[in-house]
C-alpha cells in the first residue's frame, strides 16, 4: 500500500481555479437569498478567493465572467488579484443573458446575431491579453424546445464557421475549451450537448481548441471517468468545471453528493497524464453557494479535491496492473477500494501544517474573524449573475 508521505511531492502539483461567481447570491428560479458579506465588486469577489488560497494553498487563480467581471482596467485588476496573492484564470464568455440570443448565439440563424456573439468572444480574448489568462471557455446555452424548431445540421455548421472565427483570434499562448452540457436552458436539442460534439468541433479547429468537461453535465449514470480517460487519450481534455449534483445541474459542493465519483475521476485523471501544472488540464470549480456561506463552501470544495485526489494518487497501481493481467476481478476491485477507503485526513493536515498552511482550514476561516468583518463592511452584496 501506497502511504501518503510518498505522494506528498506529487500533492503539491494540485492547483484549482475557483469561480469569480460562486461568491456572489445566487439561487434556483424560485428565490436568491442573499447572504451576509457578499461582495459588491469584482475586486471583493477577488479578495474572498484570495482568502480560500491563503488558507488552503489550494487555489492560486479566480476564473472571470464577462460582463459580470466586467471593469475599467484589467490590468489594474491582474494587480490587485497579484496582491493578494492569486492570478486571473479563466476568462467565462456569456451569450445567454441576452434577449438577442433567445434563438441562439453561435448557432443562430440570423448572420447579425452569430457576429453579435463572435464580437463578444473576442472582446473576451482582448480582455484575456490583459490579465494573462491562457484560457476561453465557451458554454453555449443555444438549443432548441420543439422537434422541428430549428434547423439542427445548419446550426453546427454556423457553430463550427464563428467558432472559427473566435479560433483564429486566439494568440500562441491562448486556447478556447468548449464546453458541452446535454440540456438546459433548451429541452429538445441543445448544440453542443455531449463530449463528442465538443471534440468534433475542437478537432476541426485545431490544437488551441480543447474539451471542457462540466461534471454537472450528462444524463445520470454516465461513466464520467470513461469520458476522462478518452478524451486524455486523444489529447483534448482541456478543463474541468467541478460540481455536484443529485438531479441536473445542481452546481452543489464537488464531491459532495458521491465522492466516489470524484475519486474515480481522478483516478483516471492521475492515470492519464492530466495531473500536474504541465499537463495542460485546468481544474476549475462551477459552484454556487445558494444556502451556505460562500467561502467555507468555497474551502470545503477545494479540500474535497484535495482528498479525492489524494486517495487516487494512493491507488497501487502495478499491484491493480498485475491484477488486471491476471483477469483477477475481485483483487484489482479490492486494490481499488482499498486506496478509496483511506481516510486521508489526519495525513493532509500534517501535510498542510508542513507547509506553514492551518492543519484545519475550515476551523481557521471560522478563527479568522474574516467572516464577521466583511459582514459588517459589506452592505447589499451583488447577485453572482445567475437568475439576473
Ligand atoms: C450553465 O450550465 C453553466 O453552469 C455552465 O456550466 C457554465 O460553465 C456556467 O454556467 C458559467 O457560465
Ligand atoms: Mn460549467
Ligand atoms: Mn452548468
């Protein structure tokens, strides 16, 4: 058995990108209910994810949303990001929140609104040049509700034409990651709906042009790892949006409702060569908070990473190797579970405490005062930009 101290070096390549918009109220359709603290600019929303690092050492970059992001001087926030500690990430499009997009945004019929969208996505490449973000992620909420509405075939090949023309805008050190959701906000047929639409789409672009892969997003009982390990196979797994989920796009705590499933994930992003800050795969979070505070919700997340991929980096795998030759199922499954059920936690704090980090960063958020303080400074926090 593997033990935690030999994967300690190797812990130290996690990194993840939280979301600019899991500080912000959000809620389902029913009801936002607004939290204390919450921030009211950017440079707030910044401030609490430089907090979740500090405390974590786990989370060294904010990804953006435009417009909801949006300010005067990128530069200026790049600075102020580097001052406290953490560096702009992923730079979110959003062509959903648009009445011009009720029909589509990449996809739509009408040339006018397709360049409406494509103008966007390259203000969103002007924007990363400034903070240095390498990253454009595209989620596209284009689709249709009834058999007949649109022209399906046309609009993949719209799709393909302004991706395109968002591709080629790209610079030497920037990538676009496309991601795939298979319904919501459409319920009939959405345009980019699954992994392979996704990769198809990215293939024909070129190298720049990678798969994102929301974990909230396939139908239940998806092998989600089998989509891992494929993609890593053919060199087009770009990033991940981590999140739970019980139902549909839940958006809960990752590795909250089955942290097995985190695990197993992991494990094949471990296996496949997408860990490390080499690897090319961006771990991101795409939570919101809807009860709970914000960034203990925010810490947990990140720990529920960290432990998960602890225990995957466990796994002994030239023991699962000869077991797997040997046709042995019950030992290759039992060599398995036996990493899945290592409680990691004591090694973790030690690990962290190492490292000049709080043994137990949920405990230290709570001692921090941090909480109280932007409760008080803090009066009528922004909306996260979900149900606007
Ligand atoms: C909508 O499903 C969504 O949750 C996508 O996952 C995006 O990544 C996110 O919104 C932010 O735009
Ligand atoms: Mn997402
Ligand atoms: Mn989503």
């Amino acid at each position: 058995m593997t033990t935690l101290s030999s994967i300690a070096a190797r812990l130290e390549g996690l990194a993840i990108e939280v979301p600019s918009w899991a500080y912000g109220n959000s809620g389902t359709r029913f009801k936002v209910f607004a939290t204390a603290g919450t921030p009211r600019t950017v440079e707030e929303k910044i401030a609490d994810a430089a907090k979740v690092h500090e405390l974590t050492g786990l989370a060294p970059a904010v990804a953006l949303h435009i417009p909801w992001d949006k300010v005067d001087d990128f530069g200026r926030l790049k600075e102020h990001a580097a001052g406290l500690g953490i560096a702009l990430g992923t730079v979110n499009s959003n062509t959903f929140q648009d009445d011009d997009y009720k029909f589509g945004s990449l996809t739509h019929s009408d040339p006018a609104v397709r360049r409406k969208a494509v103008d966007h996505m390259l203000e969103c490449i002007d924007i990363m040049d400034q903070t240095g973000s390498r990253d454009l992620k595209i989620w596209l909420a284009d689709g249709t509700n009834y058999p007949g509405q649109g022209n399906m075939r046309a609009r993949q090949d719209w799709l393909q034409e302004s991706l395109r023309q968002v591709y080629d805008r790209l610079g030497d050190h920037q990538r676009m990651v496309l991601e795939y959701k298979f319904f919501e906000p459409a319920f009939y047929h959405t345009d980019v709906p699954d992994w392979g639409t996704s990769y198809a789409h990215c293939l024909e672009l070129g190298e720049k042009a990678m798969v994102c892969l929301d974990t909230g997003h396939h139908a239940p009982g998806t092998n989600i790892e089998f989509i891992v390990a494929q993609l890593l196979r053919l060199g087009k797994l770009g990033s991940f949006d981590f999140n739970s989920r019980f139902y549909a796009d839940d958006d809960l705590i990752v590795g909250s409702a089955d942290p097995f499933q985190l695990f197993r994930i992991m494990f094949e992003v471990v296996r496949g060569g997408g860990f490390g800050p080499d690897s090319g795969v961006a771990l991101m979070l795409d939570q919101c908070h809807n009860l709970e505070e914000k960034i203990p919700g925010q810490i947990r997340s990140v720990l529920n990473v960290q432990e998960m991929t602890a225990r995957a980096l466990l796994v002994d795998t030239e023991a699962l190797d000869t077991a797997q030759q040997a046709g042995d199922v019950l030992a290759a499954n039992g060599i398995f579970m036996d990493a899945f059920y290592t409680d990691v936690r004591p090694g973790l704090a030690e690990w962290r405490e190492s490292r000049g980090l709080p043994a137990d960063p949920m405990a230290a958020y709570r001692a921090s005062g941090y909480q109280e303080k932007i409760n008080t400074e803090r009066q009528g926090g922004q909306q996260a930009g979900w149900g606007a």
